[in-house]
C-alpha cells in the first residue's frame, strides 16, 4: 500500500460542478504537491507546499484552488473546469529537502464533461 | 530551464531481454530520481541517484552527473515491468521541485 492516498480514484464532473481532490501522507514529510498529467505531455508540477505554505504556482488558474491544513492532507479544489482540464491528477509527498526522493499516490483520473 | 530528454520514446521486448534506458539533461543536478509509472497509473519511485551506481533486483541505474546523463538497466525484463519510464531532475540546484522527462514507454511480450 502506497504511504501516499489519494482520493477518489476516478471522477468525472461537469464544467459547473464544484469538486475537491483529497490527499493523504502517512510517510512524515512536509513538502507536498500537485502535478497534472495530460495525455502525450510531461508531468506538469501545479503547486508545492512546505511545512503547510505555498512555495510553488505554477502558473495554474484559479479555477484550480489548493488547501494544505497541515503537513499530511492536501486539497485541490475545482470549480468551473473545461474539458481540456481532464487529466489524471497527482499528489506526491517528500522530505522537502532539495535531495528527497519523491512518492507519488495513485491519481485521481479526472474528465470534465 | 532545465531540459530532460528520454531515448528511446518507445521500446518494445521480448520476456527476459535486457533493456538500456536513457536520460540526458542539460544542466548540472545534484538529484535525479527514476520512476515506474504502471498501466494503471501509479507512479513508483526506482531510484534517488544523483550520481554513482545503484542497484536494486533486476534494476540498475548509473548517473554520470559531469556528463549529464544517466542510465537505468533492467535485466532479465518481465511482463510487469511494462510501462513508463521517467527520469526528473530540479529545474535548477537546490530546488525541491522536479522537472520530469517525457518518458521511455516499455512494452514486454510474453
């Protein structure tokens, strides 16, 4: 079992709709992060957080609004998504330290119909 | 930025032959890391190397940071180890943040 969760697995919203992703550390880090991963592109980073502040926006939209309560559950709240937001999102954790490795959850597969 | 290229973009093998996979990058690292992504999405961790040699079962991976590349080895492939691979480096020294190859797809046959 991943020390990374993510949840849920798959979801499929309408542009309208209003959504979150969850994520979950059980590993003791204190970065973690959002990437996006389109069909045919590298994974795009999205957010970073560190000790629950945001170091990191990558040029995403606001449509796209994270949460970092604390150092272990990270959010990422959607609202009036297109269709080209479809992707599969992920959620990873590390020591935050430049030289941590980095563990990734399963994905929340999304499509914005 | 940083840029990660991966060769070969596609790989296609027969159950139980060795594979060779590459990551060039064009700037110094003092990180890079290896991962599996499988068929179903998860993306797993292989190796932390930012320079040297590890190994780990089947796989192996060696970076030559001086000469910006690195190589990840998987002997004796089997059906499971299908997927993508990705190499990802910080975009520059001292960042947590990584930048992620476009990856090697791999394919084995039984």
């Amino acid at each position: 079992e991943t020390g990374v969760t993510q949840t849920p697995r798959h979801l499929v919203m309408g542009m309208t709709n209003k959504k979150s992703l969850k994520c979950e550390q059980h590993l003791g880090h204190n970065a973690m992060y959002w990437y996006k991963q389109s069909a045919k592109k590298p994974l795009e980073l999205m957010f970073v957080y560190n000790f629950k502040e945001q170091t990191e926006n990558n040029s995403v939209p606001s449509r796209f609004s994270p949460e970092c309560p604390n150092s272990s559950h990270l959010f990422l709240h959607l609202h009036t998504l297109q269709p080209e937001d479809s992707a599969l999102y992920l959620c990873a954790s590390s020591r935050g330290e430049a030289e941590s490795p980095l563990h990734f959850g399963n994905g929340t597969r999304l499509t914005v119909t | 930025g940083i840029q990660v290229e991966q060769s070969p973009p596609d790989l296609i093998l027969q159950e139980g032959a060795n594979s060779t996979l590459r990551c060039n990058f064009s700037d110094s690292v003092n990180n890079l890391q290896w991962f599996h992504q499988n068929p179903w999405g998860q993306l797993i961790n292989l190796f932390y190397i930012p320079s040297g040699t590890k190994q780990n079962g089947r796989l192996s991976a060696t970076t030559v940071a001086t000469e910006r590349y690195s190589l990840l080895y998987i002997s004796s492939s089997q059906t499971t180890d299908s997927g993508v691979y990705f190499c990802a480096v910080p975009p520059q020294g001292g960042s947590e943040k990584l930048v992620f190859g476009k990856g090697t797809k791999l394919t084995v046959n039984p």
